[in-house]
C-alpha cells in the first residue's frame, strides 16, 4: 500500500514516441488541473517507446512529485498500457487521455462535474475527426459490425478520453482477457454514463502509431473478445447449403426415377457434385456444433463477473 494519501484524480496517460508533444502537452495540462482544486496524479504509461520520450519524462518527474511513470518492456499497444495505468491508478475518479493533443485539456473540468453529478462513466464524444476518408469509413464499418455481432453499441465517435470512477476501475480490473478494447470492455459493464463533447485537435506532432497493421489486428482481437458470433459462421453457411443440396438431389432422383419430368438433363458428374454440397453442408452444420462447445469454454475462460452491481440498498444485510 502507498505511503501516501490517494488523490481524487488520476490521471492515466499512454504514450508511445511522443516526445516531440510531451513538453507541450504536460504544459498545458497542468494549469488545468491545478484549477480544479481537488488532488491528482498523473500516471504516464509508456509504452515501450524508442524515442526520447523516456528521458523527458525522468525529467519531468524530477520536478513534479505528481508523476509516475510506468515503463513497459516492450510495445503492447495502447490497450494494454491504458488497463496497465487503469490498474495502478488510486484516485476516486481516472480519467484517460492520449498526449498527442487532440484530447483538449480544457474540457477535464467538463468530465469532473458530469462525475460529481454522479455518472460513473464520463466519456468524450469528438464532434469531427482528424482521419483519412479509408479510416473514417473503416472505423465505422467496424463499430457497425461489432454492434451487431455483440449487441454492444459503441458509438465510433466515443472515444478513449473518458472518466470512470473508482467503483467501475474495481470492476474493470476484474475483467482479465488479453485480446481487449477498453471501450468495449468498460461500456459492457454498464453503469450511468454521461457525454462530454469535445473538438478533436490536431495531433502536436508525429503521425498516429496506429498503423493499418495494428488496426487491423486490434478490430480480430476486440471481435474475438467480444463476441462468440464468428464461431458460429460456419454452421449459418452450412445452414444454407445443406437444404439447397437436398433439394437439388431430390430433384435430380425424381427425374432419374421418373424420366426427367423436370427437364434437368443430371448427369453424373452433376450427382457427384451435389453430393459434395450435401457433405460439405453437413460438415460445416457439424462445425457449428463444435463452435458451441467452444463458445461456453470462451466465455469461461474469460472469467467475466456473473454479474455487476451498480448500487445495494438493504435492511436486513449484513
């Protein structure tokens, strides 16, 4: 346990090679902070970066008994460090934010009073976006696919500048999969949330490490993580093959018994074709079968709560 008293605030910050828009951003995010007149943390989470960055940082805490620092090993992306910084954080409140700039520190007192109004989940909704047309269009796909599959609904314009308090951090770090999306993770829980918008910035220098690699990795993983929906694939297309055979080989012995009544002229090789439908139908339903078993040894694994409680009122508990 820490020898010091928890802040109310802490505020968790990934960050891989931005040392070009460190200085700038900590000297705007600290006067901020200070006006809120409530004690805070800042918990940089670097994410394995080979850039300066690291040494900025020793510098910075040098000065500021505010920061810590936590280093990884090596680059686990930013869904990672951000539950790294998220398990640390003591404050009643965490708040995350990216040190790119494109987070305005100016609306954290925004996201302060939607909590103190008792939200337990602030989350910033950016009115545009600083994203290539093939990105904005593949976000959306994306979010649009994992809604449907899911039932989760995760607006592509919520964004990870978000607040959340200190009861949905004990619930959040409870959650233990690997392949995650923080977003997702923290909207399955639940609770009252509230929405602060916000104009997205451009970024103070660099371009975004999210590379179309990463992306694409990134929507697999929260996909797999979210949803049991693709183990399931499989059975839904062998659903659809394995009557159409049927029908197509009933077909073709009518005609064969009766002297083609139907016109369909089958030959042999048009019977050994229908057979390979019929199996392959048969495999894939088979395939479903296994993919439900897979699914309950998925969703344990997981080791999710049952369930989460927002708020208890009794008499007779203890």
């Amino acid at each position: 346990m820490s020898k010091f008293p928890a802040p109310v605030l802490s505020v968790v910050i990934p960050l891989y090679n931005e040392a070009a828009s460190l200085p700038h951003f900590y000297a705007t995010l600290k006067p901020v902070l200070a006006e809120l007149g409530v004690s805070y943390e800042l918990i940089f989470v670097d994410d394995g970066s080979i850039d300066n960055g690291p040494a900025i940082l020793e510098d910075l805490r040098a000065k500021d008994s505010t920061i810590n620092i936590l280093r990884l090993s090596r680059n686990f992306g930013k869904e990672i460090a951000v539950t790294a910084g998220m398990h640390r954080a003591r404050g009643k409140a965490i708040l995350t934010l990216d040190a790119d700039g494109q987070h305005p520190v100016e609306r954290i007192p925004a996201f302060i009073e939607k909590w103190e109004a008792g939200n337990k989940v602030v989350i910033g909704r950016r009115s545009n976006r600083h994203a290539g047309f093939v990105k904005r269009v593949g976000t959306r796909l994306f979010y649009s696919v994992i809604r449907r599959m899911t039932g989760v609904r995760i607006d592509p314009d919520l964004t990870d500048f978000r607040l959340v308090d200190h009861e949905v951090q004990v619930e959040f770090n409870k959650l233990t999969e690997h392949g995650r999306i923080t977003r997702g993770l923290i909207d399955w829980l639940g609770y009252k949330r509230a929405i602060v918008m916000y104009t997205e910035r451009p970024r103070l220098a660099g371009t975004s490490p999210y590379s179309l690699r990463k992306l694409t990795k990134l929507a697999i993983d929260s996909t797999i993580s979210l949803s049991i929906s693709p183990l399931y694939i499989a059975s839904y297309i062998g659903v659809i093959i394995l009557p159409i055979a049927t029908l197509m080989g009933l077909g073709m012995v009518a005609d064969w018994a009766f002297g083609d009544p139907l016109g369909l002229h089958a030959k042999g090789s048009a019977y050994l074709i229908v057979l390979m439908l019929w199996l392959v139908g048969i495999l894939l339903i088979s395939q479903g079968i296994i993919g439900l078993y897979l699914s309950h040894i998925h969703t344990e694994t997981q080791n999710r709560p049952l369930y989460v409680v927002d708020e208890e009122g009794s008499k007779g508990w203890s």
